[in-house]
C-alpha cells in the first residue's frame, strides 16, 4: 500500500514523513477561537494484487501507515466488546454493547493514537515526543514512550486529575503544569515542539492520532460478527454476559452497528471511528456505516452546538468531565465534516446525568469508567427510546474510572 496525506479542504496530498502536520494552503485560514483548519487525514492506494491489500480485504490486516515491526512492544487494542447482560435486561436493550477500552495499558482509548504515533517516531530515529493534554493523552503518550525507550513531555492543566499527572511521572515522562486550561497546553506545546523540532503528538494537529484510534472500528465490527454467529450456533444467551475477542473463534466476518455513542472533546475519536468504517466500506467488509452519535457534557458542547448552528463559538468550559473538556474543538471542522457526510447526530447532557450514569453502568455492569465515558451511557440513555429495540448499539468507554477518584467519590457521597 502506498500511503500519503490528504487535506478534505483543498485536496491537496502530501508525504506522511517528519515535519508534516497541516495542510500549508488551509491551515493559515483558522481564525483565533476557532478548530484547527488543514488537518491531513492518512489515504492510501495499492493495486489489487498488492499483498497488504489482500489482507485488508481478507480481514486480516488493519491497514496502518507504519509497518507492524516499528510498533512498541506492547499490548495495546484488541479489547472487549461485551454483553451487559444484567443491563440488557434493565433497559430492554437486546442490542446494547459496550467497548471497553480501559483495558489498554495506560487505561484509556488515547493508547491507540499513541502506540502509532511511537511506531512512527521508531521509523524515523525520533528520540523525543512532546504534547498537550488533559490527562489521558499524557499518561498515555508516556506508557509508550516507556515501552519505546522515547521521551515524553506532556503539557497538562494543573486541574488534571491527580491519578493521570501520577501516570505521567511513573512511566518516566515529563510532566508541565500549566496554570491554566488545555487550550493554553495546546498552545505552549505547541510553541515548544516548533522551537525544538521534537514530534508533537497533539491530537488532530498530528494526522496519526486520527489513524491510529480507526482500529477500534475495525474490532467492532470482526466481533459483532463473531457475537452474531455465536448467537446463530447457540441460541439466546438467557441474559448473560458474554465477551467476544478475536482470539474467542473462527474468523467471523465483519458486522456494523447500527449506533455507536461516542465520548466527544476535541473530536477525534469520533473522526478515528468514522475513518475505520469508511476504510471498511471501502475494502468491501462491511456494507453499511453505524449511526454516530457526538456524546457532550453540556458544559462543554461546542461540536454539537455547531452542528446545531453551521459555526463554531468558542464559550468557557466547565463539567466533571474533564476528559472532554474544551473550550476549541481542535478537531472541530474535521469532526463536523465526517459527522454531517454520514448522517450523524449529537447530544448533550448536564453533569448530573454523567454521575448517575457512571454509577448506573458501575453498579448494573461492573463496569467503572471514567465521566467522559460514562457521558456517552448518558447521552445513550437520554435517547435510547427513539432508537428500535433490537438495533445493535455499541458505547464507546475510553478511560478508567481509576483515573478520577475524585469525582467518582462525590457522585457516591464518599469523602476522601
């Protein structure tokens, strides 16, 4: 496979090599308070006849811009997805699934990004990695990196939550409290990797961090396949719960859903998911593209607000949730653009309701998430009756409950 950059605006493609990170000819046109504008997304072409190309359309490669030997040794993806059987019953929800990719190393969803991110610095002798973040990304760029043997320097709020900064510190990387919001980490990571020269991981900013989250996607639909055929051998499961894996079976083929909740900041995972489904579409795996659903904090809502209006206004950020807490989307327009293409909605909900859903899902499933994740149960059940009964939807959970104590313990009336 032959891969390159690609700007949505213009069209204009460039080499993924060092160095590269917008689009030169769109990325001058963002305006102070608004997304970033030229973010490249990774295409690729190849011959019919091209031996990676009969993988991905076999279903056995997910095809990725770094070839497999540079990635860091280190279990990241292929985590579960699995019936809440006790919930299913609860809600009448035959259909509900959850992704639970707390189960990467560093705890959260951003490993994927990370893990081709240091893929790509191996290739390349790149011995320094630096970024902006509310926690997750940190903690995860620094696990990586500890795998890597690469140095990590991380740009994070001082109202981080203190498990994440901790993270950071143990895995060996460099950790910058920054009075001040993410936006600002952003902007002072952002000065420090052009003064230097070192690889910046910023999400959106960097193109790799949209790559490399598609491969959830490419899970989702392998074992709601496999989940389906389980079904057809086997009968109803009486309500229990059940977790799927690529290593649970035969090759099943590949399944979309029909609805997938996604937890929404910046945008970027909701952009990682979509491109996996598009590259699924293309390689003829599955025939059909989910509905997506923006998943937001109401006090951090400005990609739904602007799929409401047609612009983006940038407001204060304020919710419990803070890995999703943005006052600028920076992936806003590349989001937006992705999520109006395939019909795709946005909800919001009030910091009460990601509280009681935290601990709806904890208490009904076992399963304790973090608010951002618990955001996107909320945002579920606030519209799960406009949905049919048996349609397969899939909740995106993407960080551990064990990363903020703190508002875990508040929503529970404990006191630390």
């Amino acid at each position: 496979m032959k891969w390159f950059y690609s700007c949505p605006g213009c069209g204009k493609t460039y080499a993924i090599e060092p160095g590269r990170y917008l689009c030169d000819d769109c990325a001058g046109r963002a305006m102070p308070g608004q997304p970033l504008e030229g973010v490249l997304e990774c295409l690729w072409a190849a011959d019919a006849d091209d031996a990676d190309m009969r993988a991905a359309r076999e279903g056995r490669l997910i095809p990725l811009p770094v070839e497999q030997r540079f990635f860091p040794p280190l279990p990241v993806g292929n985590t579960p997805l699995w019936a809440p059987g006790r919930l299913r019953k609860e809600l009448d929800a035959p259909g509900l699934f959850l992704k639970d990719d707390t189960r990467n190393p560093s705890g959260s969803f951003k490993d994927r990004a990370s893990w081709l991110v240091g893929a790509f610095a191996l290739r390349h002798g790149i011995k320094e990695i630096a970024l902006a973040s509310t926690g997750n990304a940190a903690s995860s760029m620094a696990c990586v990196g500890a795998a890597a043997g690469i140095r990590v320097k991380v740009f994070v709020p001082a109202s981080a939550p203190a498990a994440k900064r901790i993270q950071v510190l143990q895995y060996g990387g460099e950790l910058v409290e920054v009075r001040g919001t993410y936006d600002k980490a952003f902007d002072e990571s952002l000065a420090y990797t052009e003064a230097t020269g070192v690889l910046s991981r910023n999400t959106a900013y960097n193109p790799l961090t949209i790559e490399g989250k598609k491969t959830a996607a490419f899970e989702i639909a392998k074992d709601l396949a496999l989940s389906a055929n389980a079904r057809t051998r086997l009968g109803d499961f009486g309500g229990a719960s059940f977790c799927y894996g690529r290593s649970a079976g035969a090759e099943p083929g590949f399944l979309a859903p029909d609805h997938v909740f996604v937890p929404v900041g910046d945008g970027v995972i909701l952009s990682g998911l979509i491109k996996g489904f598009e590259d699924m579409l293309r390689l003829g795996l599955v025939r059909t593209m989910p509905v997506f659903w923006a998943c937001q904090a109401e006090g951090s809502s400005a990609i739904a607000r602007a799929l409401d209006s047609g612009e983006f206004i940038a407001l204060p950020s304020e919710t419990l949730a803070d890995s999703i807490s943005v006052d600028v989307p920076r992936n806003g327009s590349f989001a937006l653009r992705k999520l109006k293409k395939y019909g795709g909605k946005a909800v919001t909900v009030d910091d009460s309701r990601i509280a009681a859903a935290q601990r709806r899902l904890a208490s009904g499933s076992g399963l304790f998430v973090e608010p951002s994740s618990a955001c996107a149960f909320a945002c579920y059940l606030k519209v799960k009756e406009t949905l049919g009964r048996a349609e397969r939807v899939v909740i995106m959970l993407t960080g551990s409950g064990l990363k903020d104590i703190k508002n875990a313990a508040a929503a529970v009336g404990a006191v630390l």
